[in-house]
C-alpha cells in the first residue's frame, strides 16, 4: 500500500478516527457501506488511473483495506502499460 492510500479511504471511513489505516483494517468497522463503496471505487479509480473490472468488484475486494489495495495492484501494471 503507499502513503497515499489511507488519505484515500479516510473519507469514506466514519468511524476510522484517528486510529491508524492498516492492511488488515476491515473496511466495514471503519464504516464503509454499500453506497460509500461505489463512491470509494470511483476515487480510487481516479487517484490511481486504473479501472477495476467487474469481477473485482466483490465483498472480498472491499473487505480489507489490504484487498483492496491487491485489487488495485493487480490491475496497475496494465494500466501503466496503456499509457
């Protein structure tokens, strides 16, 4: 995960606080739902100019801020080669 990732998340996070972002912080108790899920797909998709597929777009995906970040990282490459 990079630096920036958590500054990505935060906003979505209502219950994140002050407490420290971590791969194994769980995106539910951090507050993250359903609707803020979508928001969060689509500035995540901004921040890091990747497009998740819809096969990544799973409870599993969105579990972790961990799977999250591997989702993202599994797309990356292609999307650096693209452009």
């Amino acid at each position: 995960m990079d630096a920036n990732f958590p500054a990505v998340l935060q906003p979505f996070l209502k219950y994140a606080g002050g407490q420290e972002i971590t791969g194994e912080s769980r995106l539910r108790d951090l507050g993250l739902d359903s609707m803020q899920s979508i928001q969060l797909l689509f500035a995540v998709e901004d921040a890091y100019h990747v497009s998740l597929p819809d096969e990544l777009l799973t409870d599993d995906t969105f579990a972790t801020v961990g799977s999250l970040w591997a989702a993202i990282e599994s797309v990356r490459p292609a999307a650096q080669e693209a452009s």
